[in-house]
C-alpha cells in the first residue's frame, strides 16, 4: 500500500503567504481542521488563500466554492474513465 506524504499545514501557510488568522476563518468554517494535509488538501487550501486573498471570498464562500470544485474534478473523472472506455470499445458492435 503506498502512503501519501502529508504536509504539515504551517508549512503550506507559509508556502502561500497565508497567515493565523485566515487559516482560523477557515477553520470555523469547518475546513483544514488537520494539522496535517495530503497533497489534495494542500492544493485546496492554496486555492482558499487565493479566492480570500485576490477575490475576497469569505470563509463560507470558500467553504462552497470547494465543494463545487471537488464535484466537478469527481465528474471531470468520471466522463475520463467513461471516454476511455467508449473508445476501446469494438466499433462494430451493436451494429446490424
């Protein structure tokens, strides 16, 4: 089984110019609650620090915007697997 590597998050703080008290906001919003994070988690929480920093999305609107995000990368995975397997299908089939 191979293990992801976890970030510890002050260290991606750091990394993105965040601070104590974005990450707080975020968290009473329920996000980024580990002191920890996957590589996954990691781009999120970039992602975060920039629609506060540059768009000035509050924390709830992160909080959405996330969700909405990983919804559409799930779905973007799904129509790849399913691209994928229409085109290694035999195109003879299910023809008279």
């Amino acid at each position: 089984m191979t293990r992801t590597r976890r970030i510890a998050i002050r260290e991606v703080l750091v990394h993105i110019g965040g601070d104590d008290r974005m990450l707080a906001s975020l968290r009473e919003e329920g996000l980024f609650e580990a002191d920890e994070l996957d590589p996954r988690e990691a781009d999120e929480l970039r992602v975060a620090a920039l629609m506060m920093a540059e768009l000035g999305v509050n924390p709830a609107g992160v909080q959405v915007a996330l969700h909405l995000r990983r919804r559409l990368l799930a779905i973007d995975a799904r129509l790849g697997v399913l691209g994928r397997e229409l085109g290694t299908r035999d195109p003879n089939d299910g023809k008279r």
